[in-house]
C-alpha cells in the first residue's frame, strides 16, 4: 500500500488510538504566533488523497478565521510533476508574500514501517494455564497457521508550519511527529488526524 493511503492518513483519535502523537517541537523564540493566511501543503502522490487532505484542513483552518489556501490550487501539475531548486522555491515563498500569505503549514509522510501483531489473541493474554497440554493445545497454530499474525503498516507522518512573514526569516514555527496505523477508510483517518494534529498546535499557541 503507497503512503498515499495516509498522507494524510496523517496519523485517528477514533477506533483503538489508530493515530498517535509522537511529539511535538516548538520555536523557543516564538510565544503565540498567529497566521492570518496560510498556504495548506500535503505532499502526495495520489491526487484524491491529496484533495481530500488540504480540503478537510482549509475547511478546518477556515471555520476558525484563518484564511487558508490549497496547494493544489496554486501549483500546476507542471510544477509537481519534476524537481525543483532552492532557488525555484525562494520564488515561490516570494510569490506568497506578494499574495499576503505568512504561512505554510506542509505535511507529508516520512517513513513507513510494516508490523505485525496476533490475530484475536488479545482477550486470551490473561488466561492462566494450570497445564502444559492446555497452554501448548490452546497455542499450537502459531506453528503452522499463517493467519495466526496480521501484518500491518505504519506511517511516520509530520506537519511542519512554517513562518514566511515579511521582515523575517523563513523559519520553523512547529513541528508535530505521528503515527498512523494502516487506515481502513482514508477520509475518517483524514478526518481523526486533522482534529488531532489541531489541537496539539492550538494547546502550544500555534495558529488557533
């Protein structure tokens, strides 16, 4: 499965904690920082995931009074579509400030990892065994069941807003660090990570 799948997959608050928090960084120069149009980023190789994503957060970042702007309506497919230079992007941040943005709030997965956990085995962990025969009797598919372990991915996701405020350097305001669990249904794990990765950004002041 392509990190597509959780681009956004950012990461749920719903179900058994499917999305996590990791940590979070914060400017220690900056005290409260307050964007008034924002630049909504998420970088992915499917383009409904990516839809899907900067809509929900644009939705989200604008019911409360930030204006906010999908990547996917500034950038062309062209500029997508092929590497682009420091140089190309210093244009691009210019161009922002031209058209009063002062932030950037880009997310993206940055790694995945595959697991695997036992199938149905949870509600047995507590049992005590009183004989080898019952302990191995109830045990013994683990050699030669192939469905005795599920496999699944973990996504690494990270938002990161970035200040390109007038006057200032273009710096790193907030960093926060996920983890989603293979998402069933993308739109609710878009859903569940948005609520989370916004209200970790609003209890440090970022934003919200």
């Amino acid at each position: 499965m392509k990190p597509k799948l959780i681009l956004l997959s950012l990461i749920l608050l719903t179900g058994c904690a499917s999305t996590q928090l990791v940590g979070t960084w914060k400017n220690p120069d900056i005290v409260l920082f307050d964007a008034y149009k924002v630049l909504v980023v998420g970088m992915s190789q499917d383009d409904e995931v990516r839809i899907e994503f900067e809509t929900q957060l644009t939705e989200r970042l604008e019911q409360t009074g930030v204006e906010a702007m999908r990547s996917i309506d500034l950038f062309d497919v062209e500029f997508t579509s092929s590497e682009k230079s420091e140089e190309e992007l210093s244009e691009v941040e210019q161009q922002l400030l031209d058209k009063g943005f002062d932030a950037i709030l880009f997310t993206k997965v940055v790694g995945t990892e595959n697991r695997r956990t036992f199938r149905e085995r949870m509600n047995k962990f507590n049992n005590l065994y009183t004989r080898f025969s019952t302990d191995y009797l109830g045990h013994q598919d683990m050699y030669y069941d192939p469905e005795y372990y599920e496999t699944f991915n973990l996504y690494h996701i990270e938002t990161a807003l970035y200040c390109i405020c007038v006057d200032k350097e273009r710096e790193l305001i907030w960093k926060g660090d996920f983890e989603v669990t293979e998402p069933s249904k993308v739109n609710k794990t878009i859903d569940a990570y948005i609520r989370l990765m916004t209200t970790a950004m609003q209890e440090e002041d970022v934003i919200f």
